[in-house]
C-alpha cells in the first residue's frame, strides 16, 4: 500500500470515528457541535470535535456517549481528561479529540477561534464517501 493510500484509509476511519462521535452527541442533545478538519495543520489528530452541553452532568452524559459509540464500535480512547469536574472535557481517541465543554467555559476557550486554521466541516461530509 502506498503512503497516500494508507493516508487516504486513515482518514475514512477518522471519518468514521467522527460520524459515531457527532451522533452520540447529538443523541445526547450535545450543543453547537462542530467539527474540525485539522489534519492538514496539526499532528495532533485529524479531527477536533466540540460541542457543549447545559450543566457538569450534561457534559459527563455527552463524553460517556462518545465513549460508549467508538468502544462498540471497536475503536480504542487512550484518555478522557477533566471529567470530575465537567466543565472541559476531552477525549483522546487519537484520530479524534473530542472536546465538550460547559457553556460558559466554551465560551471562554474558545477552541474555533484559537484552530481557526481548521476548516469547519458539515456533518452531512462524515457519511460520505472518498
């Protein structure tokens, strides 16, 4: 396989884990999700995905959907960071960060404007084919 085929196959998987991810989200009634295209101006990974949810409990309940959708569907989150206290959570699932915030703290962060470099993708793109 070449290198801009595997390239191409990790990006449909990310694709995928995305899809999963917004889903479990707005299932959730997750707030403002959007998703970030960064994998062309980070190493980090190939997509950020940020939402909010209305209270520390919301927020717990979104990221534990998240989880739950990628582990059914066989996919591995190497960490979840902030959940105690559930204003900023993020999860590592190393093609995928999510990020799910309290309101107030989303504001505050502001995580579109600082990867402003990332292209905001619609949600009807994750269940396209390349």
């Amino acid at each position: 396989m070449s290198d801009n085929n595997k390239i191409d196959q990790d990006l449909i998987i990310s694709k995928k884990m995305c899809k999963l991810a917004y889903d479990a989200l707005d299932d959730k009634q997750g707030m403002d999700i959007k998703v970030l295209d960064i994998h062309d101006i980070s190493v980090l990974a190939d997509y950020f995905i940020i939402a909010h949810g209305n209270n520390p409990n919301h927020v717990q309940a979104l990221i534990d959907a998240v989880d739950d959708s990628l582990s059914k569907n066989g996919y591995t989150v190497k960490s979840i960071e902030g959940y105690q206290t559930g204003s900023w959570i993020l999860m590592d699932a190393e093609r995928i960060i999510v990020h799910v915030f309290h309101k107030d703290a989303r504001l505050f962060y502001d995580l579109e404007r600082i990867w402003s470099d990332g292209r905001i993708i619609d949600p009807a793109e994750l269940t396209e084919q390349n």
